[in-house]
C-alpha cells in the first residue's frame, strides 16, 4: 500500500471539492483529491449550469473563472409560461442588477481540474475510498482507497477530511447519522432530465406550468438544452420514447400553438431524491460539502452553488486555521453554513410547488391550480412576491 501525508484528503472531485483544493492551494495548504470515477467520466457528466452572480464573484477571485467568463451565456431574466401564455421576470432589474451565468457543471469542472493540475495538485482518478477515519480525538484522519484498475492502494492520512462525493457514499456515511441529524422531504413527483440538441427557446430559463404536470427548458450552449419534465413516481426512463416526450413537452411549454422545437435527444434519466439537509456538517476531523451534506430539488439551481459557497466557507476557516493558529472558524463552519442552507432550501420549496402540479383528488389540484394563478398575477405586476423571487433566485 502507498502512503501517502497531506494536509487535507478531499473526496469527491466536483464542484466542491475541485473549488476547496484550487483554493488551498493558493493558501499553501496541500491537499489530495480522490475520485472513483476516471477523468473523462467527471468532465462530461452533464449537471446543472445555472451559477449566481456571487459564486462567479469568488472564482474570478480565486482566479478560477477564466474559462466560464469567457465562453458562458449571462441571463438577466426568465420567462413562466402558463395555459399557452409566456412572460418574464426581469429579476436582475428587480434585484438590483444581479445576474447568472450558465456555463455546464461539466465544463466548470473540466477548468478547475486542468487548473488544480497546472498548479502541481494531485487527483487520484479512478480510486473509490474503501475507508477512512476521522474521529473526535484522533492525531490525524486516515482514507484509504483502492484503484479501480487493480494498482497499488492507498492510503492518504492528513489534518482533515472534507467529504465531497454526494450523498450517497461512504465519505458522507462515515459521519453518524446520529450526528449529522438529517431531516428529509419526500417530494410526491419525480422528473425526467433530458439533454438535448435544441437550440434554446429564448436566451433565459423557461418554466412551463400545467395543471398536470411542469416542465423547464434551460440553456446550456446556443445549440443544446437541458429539460426537466415532471413525470409520476413509478414511472421508468424506459417509459418514455422520444415521440412520448416531445408530446409531454409541448402540452407544457408550448406558447400561443406555437410547439416546442425538438431534436437529438442525447441523455435521459430520471431524478426522484427526496430534500435532505444534515443538520450539523461536521464531525471530529471530517467536513461536509455540497450533496453529502444537503440534497435540496433542482428548483432554482441553488445546489451548485451552494456546493462552491461551502468549499469557499471551509477554504477560510483552513486558512485561518494553518496561517493563523485559529480554530474557532473550523469549529463554526456548521454554525456558519446552516442559515444560508435553510434560506435556499426554502425558496427552492416555494418555487417547486408554484411549478408542478401535486398528485390528489381534483379539488385539492384546483385549489393548488388557483393558488399559482395568483402566484402568476403577483409576478407579473413586479410587486412584492417578484421582488421577492428575484432576491432569492439571483442568490445573495
């Protein structure tokens, strides 16, 4: 077995953990990040692709959004689309001139390896973690790992342990649930992520809103589009045929009988996980980030940012822990984080339920369909519950 000391063992080469070793780096805080999946396999993993003007901020600071910067879409605004009937928020103007980026979770991730890499980090691709310990107590916190192709294993001991490989792993696992205090919401549909060789409707995020179902169109590049689709708990990708989509789609996004323009579609799956927020994000030596610590809906595109906010929280509080000898912000991270957690996870329940349609019986779906025709109202007189939702959407 090689062993292998750094400062900090980062599991989980995504948007957190990618964000957390760059910075550090430049902190002259040495750290290792351990992937199971290859390096092709991270960079082409479609996610999401909506980032607030706050995390575009922090990596132009950190010196990571060269790439993004160049070569992303800005939006300002996005359109609702109802019963055939379209309008747009402008949330930027209503939010004092805050807007998003959107720039693939995937090429983001892509730039922040080819950096790390540049400045002599280290990424163990190909190397699931088979244990690690970090303990109330322990000198040090240990992780083990195996190569995926049979090469020697390793086993990296360091300061600190910030798990950043989702929510279902045994980095997020070694944190005991009688710890972590997880509450979780069971959201009652499911959706249908697509990806798809369509140019996008307008240069914005579109929510179609049906008094059966939701749906969204979301840029990704000029030329492809990711769409969510609110399909019923059961139901497999296996399901639904292209025709069958595309049918679905424009029964939600279509404007005026004008249909939603189709093509390739290139990636299919479903997405069904519940909210699940730990209510305390560290343990002894071990640090969570990102979907190990908080799995909020696609509603918004509040995930990967807060994914990124987390590895720049945690980032400062190592750094004033190694430059100088304080360990107070380590000790508050939880403290830190909770309050910006909750604050995104309740708008984004707010926005999922004015977008879909909960299954019932016909007088609970009227009076939920009655409840988001005065949402509807509401935004399109730019009055408070616009304000409202720019502030929250456009993020902080």
């Amino acid at each position: 077995m090689k062993k292998l000391q750094v400062d900090v063992g980062i599991v989980g080469a995504g948007p957190a953990g990618l964000t957390l070793a760059n910075v550090l780096r430049e902190h002259g805080i040495t750290a290792i990040v351990v992937e199971k999946g290859t390096r092709q396999e991270v960079e082409t993993k479609a996610r999401a692709g909506l980032i607030e003007h706050r995390t575009v901020a922090f990596l132009e600071r950190a010196g990571l959004a060269t790439e993004l910067l160049a070569n992303g879409m800005t939006t300002d605004s996005c359109t609702f689309i109802h019963e055939g009937e379209a309008f747009s928020v402008p949330y930027a103007d209503l939010a004092g001139g805050r807007k998003h980026h959107i720039y693939p979770q995937q090429f983001l991730v892509r730039d922040l390896i080819a950096t790390y890499l540049g400045r002599g980090g280290d990424i163990l691709f190909a190397h699931e973690v088979t244990a690690l310990d970090g303990a109330h107590g322990a000198q040090a916190a240990t992780i083990s790992a195996s190569a995926v192709d049979g090469a020697e294993s390793v086993e990296i001991r360091c300061d600190f342990i910030a798990a950043c490989d989702g929510s279902d792993s045994i980095a997020h696992r070694a944190v005991p649930e009688s710890i972590r205090m997880p509450v979780t919401h069971r959201h009652p549909f499911r959706w249908l992520a697509l990806l798809a060789e369509v140019p996008p409707f307008v240069n914005e995020i579109v929510y179609g809103m049906h008094p059966t179902n939701g749906a969204a169109q979301m840029p990704r590049t000029p030329a492809v589009s990711r769409f969510y689709l609110q399909i019923q708990d059961g139901e497999k990708a296996g399901d639904w045929n292209d025709e069958r989509i595309w049918t679905a789609l424009g029964d939600v996004l279509v404007v005026k009988d004008h249909p939603v323009t189709t093509g390739v579609i290139t990636e299919k799956t479903i997405i069904g996980r519940s909210d699940h927020v730990s209510r305390n994000m560290q343990h002894g030596r071990i640090f969570l980030l990102g979907d190990a610590a908080h799995t909020i809906s696609l509603a918004g595109g509040k995930g990967m940012n807060l994914a990124i906010a987390d590895a720049e929280a945690l980032a400062a509080a190592m750094a004033a822990y190694y430059g100088q000898d304080d360990e107070r912000p380590l000790g508050n991270y939880t403290t830190d984080r909770r309050g910006k957690v909750w604050k995104a996870v309740l708008f984004s329940h707010w926005l999922i339920n004015l977008l879909h349609s909960a299954p019932g019986d016909v007088a609970q779906a009227a009076f939920s369909n009655e409840l988001r025709i005065a949402t509807i109202n509401e935004l399109r007189s730019h009055g408070p519950t616009a304000r409202m939702f720019a502030e929250e959407y456009a993020g902080e």
